[in-house]
DNA sequence: GCAAATTTGTTCGTATGTATT
DNA sequence: CAATACATACGAACAAATTTG
C-alpha cells in the first residue's frame, strides 16, 4: 500500500538529512533533478520540498537553490531569581554579565521609555485599574551580534511621581531598576512570580529576530512581576526569546556549579 | 504592487478568523466556494488554505471541510520546587494534587519500569559513565481525559542494589521518590536543577498527545536533577508538556497566592 | 553593467483517488 | 450508492530572484 509519492520522496529526503548524508548548509538537488530522479512530476517533488519545509528541516532561496538548515548553538539563561537584589534571569545587566561569563559577547540597546495605559493583562499582573498609566521600558539584546531577546519593564506611574525620576530616563540604570527603586523609595522586592508560555512569534518578532516567516519557530514569554513587602506587585517585566537558540536553567536550594552545556 | 493572489486570500480569510468573524470551530467555505468568491483556480485557493494550515489557523478534514481551529485552555503548572520535601513541580502525587486543586480531573498510568544503559546526555545529568545501568519509570498524565504531560524518571541502579526496592516495582510510591530515597537510603534532596527547553515532538510524541501531524505544535521539555547533600545528582526526570496547553508559573520568596489565570 | 542561464515562486487546467455524509 | 469535499498528481506557462559569463 504505496504512501503518496511526495511524502515517500519527503521521507527520503529527511532520512537524508537526519542521517547526515545531507549535512547542514548543503545545497538539496535542484527541483529538475529531483524530478528526474524520482520520475514525478515537479509539482509533486514541490511538495514534498514543501513538507520539509513545513518542518523546518530545509529552507529554500529563490533563485539560489534549497538548503539544509544550520543547526543554531543553543544559548542558556539561568532564571533562578535572588529574591532581594532583584533578579538573575535573563534581567538587565545580570544577563550581560552571564553572556560574557559564558565567553560570549553581550550588547543592548539603549532603553526605549514609553508612557502607556495598561492593557487587560498588565493591569491584572499588576494589580491595578486597566488604562492606569504606566511606564514601559524597553529593550532589545543581542549575543554575538545575533538576536537574542526582547524585553519590556513596566512600572506604574505612581512610582515616578513619588521619586523614581529614573525610571523615565531613556538611559541603563546600571544598579538595576530593583535596586534602584529600593534605595530611593525604599519599596524592597520579597519575592517574584514568573509565568513561562509558549506562543507564535507576532510579525515585530520574527523581523527583529529573523526568524523564518512561516512562524514555526515559537516564542518564550517569561513574565515576571515583582513582589513588595506589603503583597502587591511593583513591577513586571516581559522577556521574549526565540525557542530555536535558547534553553533556561533554574537552580533551586544546594547545587553544584557546571557549565551550563546544552543537550 | 499586488501580492501573490494566494496570499491575498489567506490574509482574507486569516482576518477573517482573527476578528472572530469566522469563530472557533466553524466551518470555512468550501474550497469551490473559494473558487467563485476570489475568482481563482480550485489549486490557487488551496494554496492559500495550505498557508492557513501551516500556521496552525485551520484544519483540513477530507470529506467534511476546513475548519477554524478550537483554542484551547491552558493549564497552568507550578514548577517552584522545595528542595527538601522532593518537588511541586508536575511531578509525582505533587502534580495531581495542584491539578484538583483547579477543578480539573488528573488521572496517571501506572508506572512503567525498565532497566537500561545510560545514553549520553543522561551520564552527563547524572554524572555517571555512559552504558551504566539505570532505572526508567515512565507514566503518562491525563488532564480532564486530555494527554497532559508525559514523564520518565532515571535513577542509577546502584540505589536500588543499596536497598531502594520500591524504584523498580511497577507500582505508585505515593510519598514520592524522593521521599522514599530519603527514608530508605538516607539520600536527601538538598537542591535541584532544572532545564527547560523547546523542541518539536517526536512521532511518539505527536501520537499520544494527538498533536497536529505538521510538527508545528512543540513541546516543552523540563528535565529535574536533584542532588544530594555531598553535591552528587542521584536523580533526573524528564517532563514533556505540550505547549498549546500549558504554561507554567515559578515564585520565589514571599508571593501572594492567586488563582493562576492564563493570559 | 548587462544579458543569459539557473532556480524557485505562482497560477491555471485537468484528472483521479479517498474519506465522509 | 450517490453526492460532497479534500488529497494527490501531472502538465504547462510565466514571473521573480540570483548567479554566471
């Protein structure tokens, strides 16, 4: 019982690929050859061009030909949070710190400042009326000239009126917002919440990180809102990573340091 | 400069669905119907279905029709783990236990035991030569009936040689393994690392959690690594998660409780 | 710099097969 | 069994992007 030929030529072709026969960055043969090699008509070797695709496995360029994706070296991020200071995961300079650790290059952008009205899910993170003006601080990171993450801060407005001048600054805070917020208004962060989802990328994500345009590769969301001491949210902070070049780390009570190595 | 008529009609018809125009779960016009509608060749506006489907927007299902995809509501997981107790993080009894807590039905597999060789990434989590022995206890986790998550456990024989029986028998440990290690062996779970990473899912994968055969759906995979008090990790498990279905929440310090909302 | 050759992208027409109602 | 709807396959022509001579 013959499977439809476009996917038993589909399936050759990734055996190829999976096997290594085809490495990484190859050029596939051409649509004609294939053709001829599979004795179908090129619309259906088109097809199976297609599934692979679909799939990610090849991406074609027209013009030039069809290749065998390059496989992206992992990067990873340890969110494990240090309640007091502020954060660890994937947050200002804490993250270009772990970047250069791992002999890697770290650049950011130059903070974006906007003032904005929360929206449905803001203003339920943290805990305020929706269309409360808030502060939102954004940036953009990069590993190796690569892009790399997305990330948006969003503080309520009261915070500046009562002081925190810097927060509608368009400059790093180099002590971190937390700190920063802690010295001068004396709200201490006791604890975070962080809420991980996966989603597709939206048509600003797959620009900035070039991702391929048929939105295969998701998106990690990490929000995380930060805790005062009296309960009530002070801040929280969106984080989006491409899921094909990252993976996370979160270390919880007595563990061993080790390189972070990716599987 | 008009853009491939294809095209134009998928973003007719994603419009159409974004705005609720078309609701979740109705029926799109037949592809004939397309036909007339846009005044295209039958193949033309298959094409632009196909785009739909590749994004996840649509399904096709020979001989009834397309159909606007049903979005589904996430479950939310706490992976914040107490280091000494074992975990709460979709693990163990631990795992079923926050799910009735949400209204929600859990049900497991029993367990599934085999003995085998340690393959390389699992010596590296372990620390353990590659081809040792090692014990694998898998179990499938149901949701409301829906395939939810599924997770296999690595310890290294050794323990069960020193005593720890119960690792190898095909039954629920309903304290936990890492109760039962601690009681049994005296090993103590003093930290635990976890790794979390996206990847598509493989064909086992796409079965049980009857995921779309495209591979567009991912899956989270979350692996534990507890560690005993001299620093040597003497467990791992592997929690794999479909990412259309859930998301999952971390705290640390001092949080308020709050029904965990999805976005 | 330009023209030709190469390679993928789009569109149409047509025929036949398979699954469901 | 018949009607309906999607799936597969072939052939053909032209367009657009890229490389090559």
């Amino acid at each position: 019982m013959p499977e439809a030929m476009y996917w038993r030529i589909a399936q050759d072709l990734r055996k190829e690929i999976e096997s290594g026969k085809l490495a990484p960055g190859a050029q596939l043969a051409t649509e004609l050859e294939l053709r001829e090699r599979y004795r179908a008509s090129r619309n259906t070797v088109r097809d199976a061009v297609k599934w692979l695709v679909n799939r990610g496995l090849v991406e074609t360029r027209p013009g030039q030909g069809t290749f065998v994706v390059e496989k992206i070296e992992p990067f990873v991020t340890t969110l494990s949070a240090d309640p007091e200071t502020g954060l660890g995961g994937g947050e200002g300079m804490a993250a270009l710190a772990e970047v250069t650790a791992q002999g890697r290059k770290a650049e950011a952008s130059t903070p974006l400042v906007e003032i904005q009205k929360a929206g449905t899910p803001l203003a339920e993170l943290l805990q305020i009326q929706e269309g409360t003006q808030v502060v939102s601080r954004h940036q953009k990171r990069y590993i190796d000239g690569t892009p790399w993450s997305m990330q948006t801060s969003y503080y309520p407005m009261e915070l500046v009126l009562r002081g925190a001048q810097k927060l509608i600054e368009a400059t790093d805070i180099p002590e971190g917002t937390v700190r920063y917020l802690a010295d001068t208004l004396g709200i201490r962060q006791v604890g975070c919440r962080d809420r991980i989802m996966v989603r597709p990328p939206n048509e600003g994500e797959v620009t900035f990180f070039r991702l391929p345009d048929n939105g295969r590769v998701a998106v990690v969301v990490i929000s995380r809102t930060g805790y005062a001491a009296d309960g009530t949210p002070f801040r929280t902070t969106f984080s989006v990573f491409p899921v094909d070049r990252n993976q996370f780390v979160i270390n919880v009570g007595e563990v061993p340091d080790r390189p972070a190595v990716p599987t």
